[in-house]
C-alpha cells in the first residue's frame, strides 16, 4: 500500500482552479518534497490530503482511507505540522507537548519528546514567549505526538537557527528511517535537497516534475565557473550555442548531455574563449542542476 496516493485531484474556488487534475504518490520511508510557487496548488493539495478540504473532484487516499469522510480514523495515524499558530498563547510547552502525547496514548514521552526538538531548556514556557523558531519546533513536537506512519510538515525549518536546522534535518531523516511517509511543503529548496528522497512540483495547478531528487538532478549537467562581471554573457552563449546565465561574478551553463564526452568539450571551449578575451576562470564546477535551477526553469513566470 502507498502511503499517499493522490488521483485526478481537482479543487476549486468557484472558477478559480487551484489544483487542475494531479496525480503522484509518497512512498513510506520516504521523504517526498511538496514545492511551488505561492498561488501554484500546494497548500490546497497538501490540505485535502490532511482532510482540512474536499475535493472538487479526484480521489485522495492516506493509509487507505479518504481523508475527508474518514479524517477522525485517519488522524489517530498521521501527524500535521502547521505552519501557523494552533497553540493557545497561554499555553506552556511541557504542558501542551504532555497532553496530545495523552491524547494520542502511543507510549512517547513528553519529556524526551521536548528534548528531541530542542526545547528542554524552555519547557515551562508559553507560546507567546517562543521565538518565530521555537514556535516551529513545538508544532513538530505536536506531530510527533502521534508516532505518525504519515507526517505532514510544513516550513518545519522556518526561523530556526542554523544549529536548529540540523536538528530538524536529523529529525526528518529518522522518521523516513522509520518507515514513516513524510510529506514535507517548503519554500525553501536547500533544505529540500538536503532531506527529501523524491520531488512533487507544482506550478499553476498542475504537476511539472514528479521524480527522485536525484533523477531530477541528473536530467540535466550544469557548467558552473566565477569570472570577471564585465564578461559578455551573449558573446559567450553564440560561442558555445548555449545560454549562458549570470549572477555577479558567477555563471552557469546547462544542457542535456547525450554523452559523456559533451561536459569536458564545453569546459575546454569555455576556457578557451575565456583565455581568448583575457578573462580569468575560477572555481570551475562541473555536476547535476541544483533544485534551484530546476525550480527556475519549470516556473518561470510565475513568483514565488
């Protein structure tokens, strides 16, 4: 059984289609990165998935059930991680952490749980004393509470610090350890890359890549170089027969390679016009596309 498994999935508000017939699935053991734009489909596919909406049509199943008619079933077995508020503001970390650990009754300590996410030091604190970072922290603790197959998470690393993101990262990587189908919605793609095993990008309502990260990074071979900012990206792209893009002093060439000897014969062509216009070349880079590049390229157009 897939641990999600999203059908034909349309939702719509009035003519407005937020989401226009996707289809993909996550896997347990997993960690499937739910990316896009704002305005491009994500939160509404990701909530009907939780069975916070319905579908306009399509069919969606977690751990076999429909979320919507049988969400009060399913969410004994699913964790969710709002990105905002769910907390009443006088309510104290150890405290809340401890009740849904009863609600849920699945054996997890409140107090290791606290510690996990690195909050054992502000455990007698309110929500309104927690910083924009803790606050994220103690909604990952909530959906640990359930000792999830599924987990839901969303911006799980906003406004944590860097030694915090770590922690979160460990975390992450330990529930698909598990066995556990994490689902995870981010608008920030370093840490997608850094965690997720497989990509669901949206844009516009549709799905435009459905893939490993690796395979994914793979598509497509990338020439990354620093030079001087007085280099005439036009002129290099009609030497090469490739665009050539720029930020300040770093630039990048991508292309489809059909064979191997393609990425060594655009490096030495690169160079060689470089030389040619006494240009100098540093930090040369030769891989897959980062997941930024990726994001670039299929949604153009459309902000984020």
């Amino acid at each position: 059984m897939t641990a999600v498994e999203v059908a034909n999935l349309s939702v719509h508000y009035g003519p407005l289609r937020a989401v226009d017939d996707v289809s993909f699935g996550a896997a347990f053991g997993e960690v499937t990165a739910v990316l896009g734009p704002n305005g491009a489909g994500k939160t509404s596919t990701i909530e009907t998935c939780e069975g916070f909406r319905r579908p306009t049509s399509g069919a969606v199943r977690v751990l076999g059930l429909d979320p919507w008619a049988q969400r009060t079933t399913l969410h004994r077995e699913v964790g969710v991680m709002l990105q905002d508020g769910g907390v009443y503001p006088s309510a104290r970390v150890g405290e809340t952490v401890a009740q849904y650990c009863r609600l849920y009754n699945r054996s997890v300590s409140p107090t290791e749980l606290v510690d996990r996410v690195g909050l054992g030091s502000r455990v007698t604190s309110t929500w309104r004393r927690l910083s924009g970072g803790e606050k994220q922290r103690l909604s990952l603790a909530l959906a640990l509470a359930a000792k999830p197959r599924v987990a839901f998470l969303d911006e799980p690393t906003s406004g944590v610090d860097v030694n915090g993101r770590d922690d979160v990262r460990g975390i992450i990587r330990d529930l698909a350890s598990d066995g556990c189908a994490v689902i995870l919605a981010t608008h920030e793609l370093d840490e997608a890359e850094r965690v997720a095993d497989r990509v669901v990008l949206f844009n516009r309502g549709k799905i435009v890549a459905d893939s490993t990260l690796a395979n994914l990074r793979s598509a497509r071979t990338t020439v990354r170089f620093r030079s001087s900012t007085t280099l005439d990206t036009a002129a290099l792209a009609r030497h090469i027969g490739l665009d050539v893009s720029a930020n300040d002093d770093e630039f990048m060439v991508s292309f489809t390679a059909t064979d191997s000897s393609m990425a060594s014969d655009l490096v030495s062509r690169i160079s060689v016009w470089l030389g040619s216009n006494a240009l100098p070349l540093h930090d040369l880079n030769v891989g897959g596309e980062r997941l930024e590049d990726i994001f670039r390229m299929l949604t153009k157009g459309q902000g984020s």
